[in-house]
C-alpha cells in the first residue's frame, strides 16, 4: 500500500500512466474501466494503479465528501460481476495536501487480460483506451504460468478435439465478450479460446476448460459430479428414497441439480381466508442454489476425486464440499463478504453464464432467504480438507 508521500507524487504527476483523477464517483462505469486498465497494466510497471476520487484533471481538490457510503460503493465495484477475473484492489479514505480523497489502488492482474462487461481496457500514456487484437495477445503472454491457479493449469492429454466449441462459440463466448469485439477482431476459435483463459501458450486445454466444456469432464476430471441422495430418516441407515449421480460440463450439472432440488422441496398449502393461499416451501430454494453452486465453485478438484455431496435427510440438508477455506477467509470472517477464490476462471465462467450475479454475496443471501421461510439459520462446519454446510427443515 503506498503511502502518503508516495500518492502526493502520483497525483501530482498528471503525465502518468499509473493514474486516474475523477471529482465524484457518479461516472462509475468509467471508474470500472480505470480498475480494469490498471489490473491489465499492459506498460508491465508491476506496480499499483491509483484512482483518485474528489480531484479534478488538474490534481486541485473538488471538495467531495468521503464518507462510508461512498467508500463502500467504491468497494462494491470490485465484485459485483462486472470486472473478471476479480481484480485486487484497496479502497481509502486519504487526505493529501488538505484534501480528502477516495483513493483505490489497483494492482497488475496475474491473469490478464482483465475485462469489464467484455471489453478489454487498458492504459496508453495518460489516457485510457480499448484493446486492440495486438495488445490483448501481448496481455496473455504477461501471464505468470507459475501464479496459475489449479483451474488455469493445461490437462495432460486434452485437445481442442475434446471439447464443444460449438457451445463455446455460441453460447459462451457470445456472453463474455461483446458482440462488436467479436466482430472486430476476426480471430481464430482458438485465439478467442486462449484470450478467454482456457488455454495457455501452446493450446492446451485447462482444467476450467475441461468442466464448462468438456465432452466427457468426467473422464479427465473423476470427481467433478455431484452426488444426491436423498433418505427417508434421519441416519445413513435409513432408506433411500432418490439418488443420482449428476454429472456432464458446469452448466448441465448445475441445471439438473436445480430441477433435483425444485422435485424435493415439500410445499404445504396453508388457507388464510376463503380467498387466499400461502404456499410455503420447507427449504428455500434460492437458499439451496446458492450452497450447491458455492459447493461447486469453491470446492477443491486438485488432488482429490471426491464429489461435492448432497444429503438430504427427513430433518435436514447436509451440503459437503471437498476442500477447506481458502485464501484470506477464515472461519472469523466467513458470510461477511471477505472473497477469495481458488478457482477464480471458473468463478468466472459461473458469472458469465448467469449463475452467479454478483460475488461475495451467497451466504447473507441463504441467511436472508432462510430467515424469510422461517427456517433455522445454516450451520457450517470448517474440516482441514472439507466444508461442510447444514440446512435445517422449517419446524
């Protein structure tokens, strides 16, 4: 984090590159854009961007109230889906020469090329501009290979052959980059598949490649599949009412264990009067999608073929996911909105094909949706190599 002599320089230099002076925060998708850029640093200055808020052009102070709200907007504009991968920023309250500023600071991105809603934007001198073809490939040649998270790592044995690009094409692809980019760029599947993430310098397909467009996932990945099942009790030894194995890429496994959830959940009819009905549902379903897709997204695939489990018992839903906390949360600060990742691509993919909207949000969101049915707060249980989520039945 820079501090206080460091960010006067910086803002005093209106030539740099590594800087952005807005007077408010009420052009926020030009501060997404300038988040965007400094994550992609394209000059390769391997140093924080800064953003500058309550400053004109010329570094003079625009007198702008600083205040929580302000500073949290600002902080929201890291995750809320539109900036992927999710850069690394800092939001603050500074007072430079008398002036108070929000200042975020923005570090180079492992994995550029970093876009906001599709479009890639990156810094030329003192101006912000959109990618050309030549500096998004320049952009993929900075990644660090050794940084790569384990779903950015290329597959053994995996080719372009295995995959359906067809889907790629037509359905992801049109959903993560803007129509008049694709158009403009004329690139090859290929280099729009390497520009995306999913492969690496020599084209071989990754992990997260593999689970949103693999052929046959499971063949390369054994435990990316979830299992359900469902007793008729409260034991392991009770007997089995419904059981499947829900395998195929990301999004198939995702849809059908929706439709598995929707068959399961009881819904009891109560009359209030002669002209109304309140349907009430035991589970919450919103509650459930968003632990099973958490469970998906966060699990562990790195050594270990273990599914991401459903339990469901007559009391009860168990939700296991291989794989502990990772990164910056901690059990202390679990559900408030500390985010880290461990498969951040194929966090990524979830956002771009609309199973995620906004990140950091899915455990206030089963606390909300919980408490509305009137069901008992979720209970987590933090294991060395799992997570382990628990829904209790509204009494």
């Amino acid at each position: 984090m820079l501090n206080d002599q460091e960010l006067a320089v910086l803002l005093r230099d209106l030539e740099s590159d590594r800087v952005e002076r807005k007077e408010s925060a009420s052009g926020r998708d030009d501060i997404k854009k300038a988040i965007c850029a400094f994550a992609n640093d394209l000059p390769d200055h391997r140093a924080p961007g800064v953003l500058f808020i309550g400053t004109r052009n010329d570094g003079s102070c625009a007198n702008l109230l600083i205040d929580d709200k302000l500073l949290l907007l600002l902080s929201h504009m890291r995750d809320d889906g539109n900036i992927l991968p999710i850069p690394s920023m800092t939001v603050q309250k500074r007072v430079i020469g008398g002036c108070e500023l929000g200042v975020i600071e923005v570090l180079p991105s492992d994995f550029p090329s970093v876009r906001h809603n599709g479009r890639v934007w990156i810094r030329v001198g003192p101006r912000r501009a959109q990618a050309s073809p030549e500096e998004e490939r320049r952009l993929t040649e900075k990644r660090r290979a050794g940084l790569l998270s384990y779903d950015q790592q290329p597959v053994v044995g995996v080719t372009t052959e295995d995959l359906d690009l067809n889907y790629f094409q037509f359905q992801y692809l049109v959903a993560a980059v803007a129509p008049d980019v694709i158009k403009a760029n004329d690139r090859s599947i290929d280099e729009q598949f390497s520009s995306l993430r999913f492969s690496g310098r020599d084209r071989t397909p990754n992990v997260a490649a593999v689970l949103v467009f693999g052929k046959d996932p499971q063949r390369w990945i054994p435990g990316s599949y979830v299992q359900f099942v469902r007793y008729a009790g409260t034991t392991l030894d009770a007997p089995i009412q419904d059981q499947d194995r829900i395998s195929g890429i990301l999004a198939t496994v995702l849809d059908r264990l929706d439709q598995k959830l929707k068959a399961n959940i009881s819904i009891a009819t109560n009359i209030v009067d002669s002209n109304q009905e309140i349907a009430q549902p035991d589970y919450p379903l919103p509650a459930l999608q968003q632990l099973c897709r958490n469970a998906t997204m966060h699990r562990s695939y790195e050594h270990t073929n273990a599914p991401v489990r459903v339990t469901w018992f007559s009391d009860r839903i168990e939700i296991y996911s291989p794989g502990g906390l990772f990164g910056q949360v901690r059990p202390e600060n679990f559900g408030k909105g500390i985010t880290d990742y461990r498969n951040p691509l194929l966090a990524e993919a979830m956002n771009v094909l609309g199973y995620v909207q906004r990140f950091g949000l899915g455990i206030p969101t089963v606390a909300k949706t919980l408490r509305e049915n009137g069901n008992p707060p979720a209970a987590y249980e933090f294991q060395a190599n799992g997570f382990l989520a628990i829904v209790r039945k509204q009494p």
